[in-house]
C-alpha cells in the first residue's frame, strides 16, 4: 500500500511578534491574541531561503529512509506561489541541490490546502505505477504577503512560515494512506485575493460577506464523513484528528459537530500561528516525536485553502 516513509519539519529563524503587529497595525495586544494565541509567529528573515530549508530537511528524510535520488520519480513543491523567486521553480532548485536528475519537478497551487492535494497526486502516480517514490515539499514565504499596517487584516496576523518535507511510497510505509478526498467552493473565489502594493504582493479580505464560518463547518464535516463511510469507519475511530491551525473556534466547533474529544486533536495555538500548508504535517510530527502514536492508530488530517478549498486525508500508523 502507498503511504508516508518518512516527513520532518522545520522552522526558520525569523520570528514577528504581537508587540510589532500592534505597533504597525495599532490594533490592541488583546485583538491579535484572539487571533495569534501566541506571542510570537515564525516566518522567514530577508536572509533566510524558503527552498534551502525544505531541501535540508528532505535530505535527512531520504538518509533516514535510505532511499537514493535516483530513486525520486516526482518532487513536488505544494503552495501559493510565493516562493523566493517569482516564476520559478522551488522544485526543480531542491532537486539540483538534492541531486535528483531522473524525477518530473512541479509545484501544486492550491494554498493551504496544497498538503492534500499534493498527497492525492502523488499517491495516483505512485498507484498507476508512474513513480516508486515521491518526495512532496512545503513551506513558502506567506508571512512577507501579510499587511500588518492593516488593521483589518488582523485575523491574518497568525500566518507564519516553516517547511515540510514528506516521503512518499510502497515500502517501509509509516503511514498507509487510506482516503485522500478534496473540494472546492468556487463562489467563494474573490474573498481572498492578493494585490500589488509597491514591491510586493500583500493578500486583502474583499468585504464581510456572511457565511464563511458555516461554510467551513459544512465542507469539513462532509469530507470527514464521507472518507470515514467509505472507510467502514466512524468518528468513534477516529484516534488523532490534525486540522489547518487557522481558526481555534471554528476548529473546537468541528470536533463538536463530528463527536470527536478534543483530546484526540492536536492543537498548536499556544506555540504556533497558522503555518500555511505545512500544518497537518507540523502535527503529525508533534504525534510521533511525543510518543502519542500507537500502532493501528487512525489519523485524519484535515486542509482548507484560499479558493475555497478543504481536504481530507485517513492515515494508519504502523508501529
């Protein structure tokens, strides 16, 4: 069965804290904090590369697997597109770096939810027997497009940076990937979007539209339920459910509608902001390197993206 080898993450150095979101901004400490839940967000410095810290981590998940780079088929770099350079390749320059020369390098678009999707495209091509080995990559410079002289776009100061880096195969599996499902809202296209302010990219909220809380409800539990049908399974199986660090409350109210105790769900608030398309992977690390795995466990990781899309993702941990 295809599934997860091995992943790791990692954190850049730079860190922008509450005190200067408040002071660019002028929004009160107690306003960010509802969002933040932390004193402080990681995010890439002006000296620090996004693909060079993906790619150290991904060296240490090849060694540790010990599979070669000639063995990688597919390298795939899962985002927005804010990578280091405009119109380039992130995955094409880890592989160089990597040594990989045999593989097909290319990014999937599709923000937050960048993890499940390129978790489905991979497993297919592993599947269909187009690869044996994929090795997916997360982890852009979102923070830098986040505009804290914006008071309105406080519920965006959680927004951080860090890297993912997940082996993908037949053998050795850690996790055997199960379900992978993924949808879309297309109505709800022009909510977000990004617009040029001077030298850079910055995302804007378009308006207040009503309704997005519920949406994300709705969307989520279908897709946990749906998976865990065709699964044979039930949320009662359910023993880690990992979600998008986005939204604390919509995230306590999920586990709520679906019947799962928030003891059986990771939750990063008090250390972490929002760490974009590396999240799910930030909290399966937190499961295995606490000792909080056992074997047979069933994990949902759960996506959601600007578009708007969400994912799921059923893994069973083998000891």
């Amino acid at each position: 069965m295809v599934g997860i080898i091995d992943l790791e993450v990692a954190f850049p150095a730079g860190r922008r804290t509450v005190r200067e979101m408040h002071e660019l901004s002028g929004r009160p400490v107690a306003d960010i904090l509802a969002w933040t839940h932390c004193p402080e967000i990681p995010v890439f410095g002006p000296d620090e590369q996004a693909w060079e810290l993906q790619a150290d981590i991904a060296a240490k998940v090849l060694d540790r697997a010990g599979v070669a780079a000639s063995e990688i088929g597919q390298v795939i770099v899962g985002g927005g597109g804010d990578w280091d350079r405009p119109s380039w390749s992130p995955a094409a320059r880890i592989a160089a770096e990597l040594g990989v020369t045999r593989a097909h390098c290319f990014e999937v678009l599709n923000f937050c939810s960048s993890s499940s999707a390129a978790l489905q495209v991979a497993s297919d091509a592993i599947t269909l027997g187009r690869t044996t080995y994929s090795l997916l990559l997360f982890g852009e410079r979102v923070a830098r497009s986040i505009d804290y002289t914006d008071p309105e776009s406080v519920s965006l100061f959680n927004v951080g940076d860090a890297a993912a880096a997940v082996l993908l195969g037949p053998h050795n599996v850690r996790f055997d990937l199960l379900d992978t499902r993924t949808r879309s809202e297309p109505t709800w296209s022009d909510f977000l979007s990004g617009e040029i302010d001077g030298d850079r990219m910055v995302i804007r909220l378009r308006g207040r539209r009503r309704g997005i809380s519920a949406l994300y409800l709705e969307r989520y539990r279908d897709l946990v339920r749906e998976s865990l049908h065709d699964l044979g399974l039930t949320p009662a199986d359910v023993d880690h459910f990992v979600i998008n660090q986005v939204d604390r409350r919509m995230h306590e109210r999920l586990l709520d509608a679906l019947g799962i105790p928030a003891a059986r769900s990771v939750f990063n608030y008090h250390r972490l902001g929002h760490m974009s398309s590396t999240d799910p992977f930030i909290g399966l690390c937190d499961l295995r390197d606490t000792g909080r795995l056992a074997d047979g466990d069933l994990v949902l990781l759960a996506t959601s993206g600007f578009g708007f899309s969400w994912g799921v993702t059923a893994v069973r941990h083998r000891a």
